[in-house]
C-alpha cells in the first residue's frame, strides 16, 4: 500500500497542493543549457532593433530630400509667377504685349548667345592662326634641316674627290644642283616682300669663316652696295664688273684654259687651273664653272659655281657665288642695291692624312686662304667702282 493513502484526506490535499507548486517551480526555473540560448536572442533582437532604425534614418534621409526637391520647386515656380505678374503689370494688363514682351526677350537672348558664340569663334581663329604660324616655322626649319641633309647625302653618294673628279658627268650635276639652290636662295633674297629687299639698303661687307667639325672651315663673303640709278644703270654695271682683270696676288694665279658657251642661253662653261703658291712646286687646282645670267623684270642675277680638284686628287673645293642688282626698298625708280653672297667650302678624301709629305689640313687651309685673299681684294676694288661711278665717292672713301 502506498504512504499517501494512509495519510488523512486534509493533510493529502495539502500534500498535492505543495507538490503542484514545486512543479510549477521548478517549470519556471531555466535550465543552465538554455541560458546561452537566451543570450542569443537578446542579441538577436538587438540587431533587429538596430537594423530597424537604420531603415528609420534612410526613410526620413529620403523623405528630407522630397521635401527640399520640393520646396526647390514650389519656390521656382513661385519665381516664375512673380515674373509674370511682374511682366503683366508692365504690359497694363494686356496678354498681347505681353507675348510681344516675351519674344523681343527671346530675341535678346538669341542675340546674346550669338554674340558669345560670335566671340568664341573669333578666339578659336586667332588660336588656329598662331598655330598656324607655328607650324609654318617649324616647316620652314624642318625643311632648312631636309635641305641639308640632302646636299650632305648627295655629296655622300661619291667614295672621294678622286672619283668625282674622274666623272664629268657627275661633276656637271653637282655643278647644276648648286646653280639651282644659289638661283632660290637669291630670288628669296631680293624679295620685296620677305627678302632683305623689304628694308633700306646699307653699305656692308662681311668676311666669316665657320668652322665645322666634319666637314672643315667655310668661308663666306657677303656685302650690300647701294646705289644712287635705276636699275638699268645697275645692270648695265653688273654686266662690266665681269669683263675687269683680276688683281695681282703673289701667292694666287689663275691661269684659264677654256672657255666656251652651253646649249642655255645665258650660260658660259669655263675650265681653269689655279696656281695655289705653296711650299711645293705642283701645288695646283684643276676645275670647271658654269656662269649663269638671269635677266628678270625685277632684278639681275649672276650666279656662278665651280668644283676644282687639288692635282692629288685628295681634296676638292666648292666655289658658289650669286650677285644680285635689283630695285631699292626706298625709292623703285631712281635707287638701285647690288648684293653679293660668295662661299668656298672643301672636302677631303675619306683617311686621307698627307698630301706629297704635307698635312691635307694644311694644304686645305691654304687653298681656302688664298682664293678668300684674292676674293676680297676683288670685291673691295669693285664695290668702290661701283659707287664712284654712280656718284657716291662719299660712301666708296669707307671701303678700306
């Protein structure tokens, strides 16, 4: 039999009552495994609630700039209705002049911006202008650059003076290629726009010599004669200068062999043979020039061009020369300027040192002193004919 039946009925019922409520205790007292658990979900809500009010502050972020987009409208369009209430009252009333109103704005505006693209049209061309002119410099010295490098692949195309002295014909277009570039050089020269014919004459001589590492000492004379004539008395002056003897020089003698006149009109092929003067016996130059002479409406031109041999074979020498008489820049009619451009250069052969015992750089040298010796005792005796022929003794007394 159980202990419970033999209690008394009063005592069982209390008995069961306190049992009930241990149970209910203990339902409501958590176990230890299932704290962790609520740990879990206090975080949980947490992140709920923190997700929550990150949505909040996004929704009223947006509702903020609803509200302001709005505004920016309803203040816009308040604006535009002052504007209209504004322009009505000046119209009196009238929806007419109103619309009249509006177009000659609409007009004032379209003027407006054409006016600012008419500007910015203007700007663009003068930009495009200076890069125009910027390009046109640089081709100018890009083409100067070309220029050079030509005439040194041209001269490059021979192995040495040796075997363009054994070539005529090669000679003869050696000779032709420096005719033409001294022809534009001196046309571009005597231009009365770009050339030095656009400013006022002035009594000059110049006498350089540039000094190249490859290709030795250049040496170039240079002058500018006014004259007080037309231009015929200056052709007819250029013409003379040609027919006068040569000066006296010592150390320099030109003895020409042959002389005889081309195909072209104008044009005169002389061979010739320098006597240079040396230390040695046979120190000698044997070459050929052409002679050129342009009679144009605006000027005259001389133009001459020689390639000599020195009797070695070793070293050659390039003789360009182009006198000009042409109409001055102040006065076309009664005033007339001679200019004058000559150039000696010369060219040795490849590894070549000594010339019969002698070094070639002195041999050069002295070739390219001589003939610039006798060059400027010619051009300082004819500038000074020149100018006391035409009456200008007063300039011809500070040629010296």
């Amino acid at each position: 039999m159980s202990f419970i039946l033999l209690e008394d009925d009063d005592d069982s019922q209390a008995t069961v009552q306190e049992a009930l409520a241990m149970i209910d205790a203990c339902d409501e007292t958590p176990i230890l495994s299932e704290i962790p658990n609520e740990n879990h979900s206090l975080r949980s809500s947490g992140r709920i609630k923190r997700s929550r009010q990150e949505q909040n502050r996004e929704r009223d972020f947006r509702r903020r700039q609803r509200q302001k987009e709005e505004r920016l409208q309803l203040q816009m369009q308040a604006q535009r209705l002052e504007m209209y209430l504004s322009r009505l009252r000046e119209s009196g009333g009238n929806v007419a002049n109103l619309e009249i109103i509006d177009q000659v704005q609409q007009s004032s505006c379209v003027t407006s911006e054409m006016q600012k693209q008419q500007v910015e049209a203007e700007l663009l061309n003068m930009s495009l202008k200076k890069a125009l002119a910027a390009e046109k410099k640089w081709s100018k010295s890009l083409q100067s650059v070309l220029d050079k490098r030509q005439s040194m692949e041209v001269r490059n195309v021979y192995c040495s003076p040796a075997a363009l002295r054994n070539d005529p014909a090669a000679v003869r277009r050696e000779i032709m290629r420096l005719m033409d570039k001294m022809y534009h050089e001196a046309k571009a020269t005597v231009d009365p726009v770009t050339g030095a014919a656009a400013s006022i004459p002035a009594l000059s001589y110049h006498y350089n010599v540039r000094l190249d590492p490859k290709v030795g000492p250049t040496t170039q004379l240079t002058s500018e004669t006014p004259l007080d004539c037309s231009l015929d008395s200056a052709r007819r002056l250029l013409s003379a200068m040609f027919s006068m003897p040569d000066p006296s020089q010592p150390s320099l003698k030109v003895r020409r062999t042959r002389a005889k006149r081309t195909y072209t009109e104008g044009e005169v092929e002389k061979e010739f043979t320098v006597d240079l003067g040396g230390s040695r016996v046979n120190e000698c130059l044997d070459g050929v020039g052409l002679l050129r002479r342009h009679n144009e409406d605006d000027c005259e031109l001389v133009i001459w061009a020689a390639i000599s041999f020195h009797h070695s074979g070793k070293i050659s020498f390039r003789e360009c020369s182009w006198m000009a008489a042409a109409r001055s820049a102040p006065s076309a009619t009664d005033g007339a300027v001679i200019r004058v451009n000559y150039q000696l250069s010369a060219e040795k052969a490849k590894g070549c040192t000594y010339i019969d015992g002698e070094h070639v750089d002195q041999v050069r040298n002295h070739a390219l002193g001589a003939i610039g010796a006798k060059m400027k005792t010619k051009h300082h005796m004819l500038q000074r004919k020149m100018l006391i022929e035409t009456g200008r003794e007063d300039l011809a007394s500070f040629i010296t």
